[in-house]
C-alpha cells in the first residue's frame, strides 16, 4: 500500500487571478512528492488552473474578496483536490460541451474549462450545498495505475479459467 508524504492539506486562498501561482505551486508539490509524473502534473495543474479561474471569474464575479479553500491529499496513487467556495453555484451538466470542430472564428468558450477537466482528471464531482458553499473534487490517478484501471476490464475478457484439478484422491 502507498503511504502519502501529505495527509490532507488545506489552505485558504483569496479567489484572485494573482493567487493562481501559489494555487499552482500548492497542488504541484504535494503531487510531485507523491510520485506523480511531469504529465500528470501537467493534467492535475491545468485542471486546478481552469477550476479555480472558473470560480474566479464565475462564483465570485460580484464578490471583491471571496474566499477559496483548497484541500489535497494522496491515498493508493490517487490524488483528490477539493476546492470549497462560497461563491453563486451552477449545474455544469446544464453547460453543453464544446464543439471542437467549429471554426475558432466561432467556437465558443463556454464550458471549455470544465470539458478539460473532465479530460484531465479522472473523476470530477460538483456539489452545491444547503450551507451556501460549492464543491468541486477532481481525483486524479498515478498514470501506471490508470493506465491499469482501463486495461483491466479488457484483460478479463482474455483471461481462461484454471483447469479443473485434476488430481484424484
């Protein structure tokens, strides 16, 4: 079993544009000090970039100095970040996706944050609570191992049973 360098981590952040460089830092070295790869690093803090510029710009638009608590952790090769703000909620499944193959004259930007999200991250959860606050949790896996999480259903459909036991008593 792999034990983490870092229990949960959190801090608190004030959600300005000029805080993203210590975000970046933050979330980057928890996950290098937990075996993650240059290209994992990469996806997890691109992802923190569009999450919190996303809160930035949208929970907190007409908020001078909201606050965004972002909290790390790596358990089993997989890291969690969970970024709580207080800021307006939203339902990301009521922004369509982007389309990609428009013309970049046309294409719009809405929704292109949370799309390379979903496509960095493993897993990507929001929640808008009764208490006022908005979750987001982005789980990202050590490539080796979600290299093997996807593998494996295809594995199984190649695996042979043992043969019976042969042996007589």
């Amino acid at each position: 079993m792999q034990t983490c360098k870092y229990p949960m981590q959190s801090v608190q952040f004030i959600a300005k544009f000029e805080y993203l460089e210590e975000i970046r830092e933050f979330v980057g070295e928890i996950a290098h000090a937990n075996g993650f790869g240059s290209r994992d690093v990469y996806d997890i803090l691109l992802a923190a970039d569009e999450a919190v510029s996303n809160i930035i710009e949208h929970a907190y638009q007409s908020v001078k100095n909201g606050v965004l608590e972002i909290s790390c952790s790596v358990k089993d090769g997989a890291m969690t970040i969970i970024m709580v703000d207080y800021g307006e909620s939203f339902d990301p499944s009521a922004i369509p996706p982007p389309d990609l193959k428009a013309d970049l004259s046309e294409r719009r930007i809405v929704g292109l944050g949370i799309f390379l999200m979903r496509k960095l991250m493993d897993e990507v959860h929001y929640e808008s609570r009764r208490d006022k606050s908005n979750v987001l949790t982005m789980i990202k896996r050590r490539g080796e191992l979600h290299e093997l999480r996807h593998a494996l259903p295809r594995l199984r459909g190649l695996a042979r049973p043992y043969p019976p036991d042969r042996r007589t008593t």
